[in-house]
C-alpha cells in the first residue's frame, strides 16, 4: 500500500471477516482434504494421528456457521473504496472482522495466541 503512493495511486485495504463463498464451502474443502490425507505418507499421518484428522475435518463442517451469507458486506466496502473521493485506508467487512480479527490485531502476539 504504502510502496504505491510514491506513484500516486491510493490502496485500500479490504479486511473481510468469514464469508460463504467456494473457498468456505465445508463439502468441497473437506473432500481435498480427505484426498490429501490419502496420499500422505503414512508415518506423516501417524505424527499427527487419526484423532488429529477428524477434528480438523469436524471443525471444517462447522465452519458454515460462522460465514455470513452476505457478501453485500464486502462488495459495499469495495464500492466505496473505489467510488469515494476521500476513501478509507482500511476496510473490515463483517461482524467478526470489526469485532475480533481487528481488534486482536493490536495486541500482543503471546495474547492473541492464547485468544
């Protein structure tokens, strides 16, 4: 951002929080991992165990509920970093972004580990 203004050219920052869109789509990203975890060696999945695998694949599937549907969110945010003639530096598009990701952001990296 910072490297472009020497050329004139003002960069936003879109901070968007979780979102349903393909990448959050629970079926398709945990049948890549599932096809992943075949083809791992077999002493790589027992370092990280069977138990390890499922609860990854389980908080995959759980992940839908805490994307909103409402990508209008997003999409507002870039329109108005595109259209305003004094546009923000940063935006945070969603409930979780303004509320969590942002504010954990300014606090110490050992705190937010715990958080």
């Amino acid at each position: 951002r910072l490297e472009m203004r020497s050329f004139g050219v003002k960069v936003s920052v879109i901070e968007p929080g979780r979102f349903q869109t393909g990448i959050t789509n629970a079926e398709d990203v945990g049948k890549h991992f599932i096809a992943v975890w075949q083809r791992l060696p077999e002493e790589i999945k027992a370092d990280y165990g069977e138990n390890y695998f499922k609860h990854f694949l389980e908080s995959i599937r759980n992940m839908k509920h805490l994307c909103s549907p409402n990508l209008s969110l997003v999409t507002d945010c870039m329109e108005h970093a595109l259209t305003s003639r004094y546009p923000r530096t940063r935006y945070a598009a969603g409930w979780d972004a303004k509320l969590l990701y942002i504010p954990l952001s300014y606090l110490p990296s050992a705190i937010s580990d715990l958080v």
